[in-house]
C-alpha cells in the first residue's frame, strides 16, 4: 500500500527536477546553420590549423516593444484632461488631441496647461483610444 504514493512522489520530484534543468526540460536552442549547413562542419583554414563553428544562437529582439525617438523631437503646449477610460491623460492642443504616455504625473494632471516634449508612437496598443499616442521625454507648466 506504501509503493503507490512513494512511486507517484519519486515521479513528481523527477519531474520538477527535469523542469529545473537550464533550458527549462528541452533541447538547447542551436542556430540552424550551425548544425545543417555544410560549412558549420569543422574544416581547415588558410593556416592548416581547423576551424571551430560559431554555436551560439541568434540573438532575438523583442518584437514592438521598444522604440528609439526620432532625431527631432515634437512640442505641443495645450491643457491636459482626463481620458474617458480610467488613468488616461488627454493633451488638447492647437494641432491635435494626444494621449500622453510616460512623463511626470505631477505636472501631467488635470487641467493643468502645459508644453510637451517627445514622439509619437507607432505599433503600440492601448486602452485609452483617444488621440496619437505621445510618448514624454519631458513636460513642463506653460507660461
């Protein structure tokens, strides 16, 4: 009667130890070229002496999630509202509505008329759905 649970709790151990390995239980990720190619195989170089294959792996930029700014940054001045969805901030100035994206919350408040530095963004998604999405470099109370 004992064998059946000490049997189930030596899998469970087997298993998270197998979980814990450094590649997470699988196969290490290896560039395609590095084991299928002919020239991945070790061959000699002008010297004589072979050559060993490069076998790390591609190196992955996450997709959409950062942006470098544009070389020029854009200014608005204008009154910041709140959006219709909660913790939204509205800039409505002279040439457009913009939803404001970082920035300093102390002067990014309701009602407060303020000059905005930054871009616009591109590829990004929000809950907000008001305006060009405007990333803040800097703000500060309009004069």
């Amino acid at each position: 009667m004992r064998i059946l649970p000490l049997c189930a709790a030596a899998v469970a151990v087997a298993a998270l130890l197998a979980a814990c390995g450094p590649t997470g239980g699988t196969a290490p990720l290896v560039s395609p070229s590095a084991t299928s190619s002919p020239s991945a195989s070790t061959s000699p170089s002008a010297s004589g002496s072979p050559s060993t294959p490069a076998t790390h792996p591609p190196i992955r930029k996450p997709p959409g999630r950062t942006q470098p700014p544009p070389a020029a940054l854009e200014s608005h001045q204008g009154t910041v509202t709140n959006g219709v969805e909660g913790g939204c901030l509205i800039l409505n100035a002279a040439d457009g509505k913009f939803e404001l994206i970082g920035g300093d919350r102390t002067v990014l408040r309701a009602n407060a008329k303020v000059v905005v530095h930054g871009y616009r963004t591109k590829g990004k998604m929000s809950h907000c759905m008001q305006g060009t999405m405007f990333q803040v470099v800097s703000a500060q109370p309009a004069s």
